[in-house]
C-alpha cells in the first residue's frame, strides 16, 4: 500500500462549493476540470484525486476528517469502506462520535440529592445503615460529652492527669 495523498474535510467542503458553484454557471467537463484546477492550483493526478474525492464524499462532510488516496499492489488487502475510482482506492476518515450520556438515575437509588436511601438525616451524611451519626467532636451538639483537651489519649482511651 502507498499513500499518495490526503485532503482533508475542510479543502473539501471548498471544492464541493466551487463545484456547484461552476455547475450551476454551466460550464462543461473540461471547463469545470479547468476552473477546479485554477482555483485550487491542482493539476495532473493531484486533480483528478481531488475531483473522485469530493465525488466520494458526495456532499457528506458531518464528522469528516479527511479522505485518503492509496495505491494497492497486487494481493494487498484493501480496508473496508474504501472506494476505488481507476486504480486507487479512497478512504474516508471520520471524527469519533461523542459518547452518549449516561440515563438519569431512577428516583430512589441514591444519589447526591438527598433523595433515596443510604444518606441518613436531612440531606446530610448518614452513619452506619443510615442511622444518624453520632455527635461532633466539639461538643456541639448532643451524644457524647466533648474531650478534656488538658487529659492525654492512651490506645483511644482518656487517662486522667494526677
């Protein structure tokens, strides 16, 4: 396989207006070959691959990358999808689609909303099996009485200063 050439989506969409363009003028095969290759400052091979190009495209240039011209030798595996016009075969490259998104969470499954189960009080965090939690630290509010800060902690337990 060799590749001989690529245009890409954009240099298409250009051609593909300007053959229109001289299309609807009404201008013959040589002619249009003749305006094609002024305006693009393509001649020879060059043209005729950018001319079965745009043929190939065919107008379609949503999520397009480029379209690539390759020669193939004699028991060269050819890629699927491609086009052969003469001796060489076109392939057409496109852009990976975006990935769809994913489905809404059904109601009662969790989530950050605070609706559903496994959050626990209102909205806020939950302990174990979405029990409430037990109070905070700083004594705040209720459950276990706020640590001496004067007392050390031994292996998690306080041991009173004599």
């Amino acid at each position: 396989m060799r590749t001989l050439t690529e245009f890409v989506a954009p240099q298409l969409k250009n051609g593909f207006a300007k053959l229109q363009e001289l299309a609807t003028a009404g201008k013959t095969a040589d002619e249009l070959n003749a305006g094609m290759g002024e305006a693009f400052k393509y001649e020879g091979d060059k043209l005729k691959w950018f001319l079965f190009a745009i043929e190939v495209v065919n107008g379609k240039f949503d999520g397009l990358k480029r379209v690539l011209v390759h020669e193939f030798k004699e028991g060269e595996k050819v890629p699927s999808g491609a086009v052969q016009k003469e001796t060489w075969h076109f392939v057409t490259e496109f852009f990976a689609q975006p990935q769809k998104a994913a489905p809404e969470a059904r109601e009662g499954r969790g989530g950050r909303d605070g609706k559903g189960r496994g959050k626990g009080g209102k909205g806020g965090r939950g302990g174990r099996d979405g029990k409430p939690r037990g109070p905070r630290r700083d004594g705040e509010a209720g459950g276990q009485p706020a640590r001496d800060p004067n007392k050390p902690i031994v292996k998690g337990k306080i041991i009173p200063v004599s």
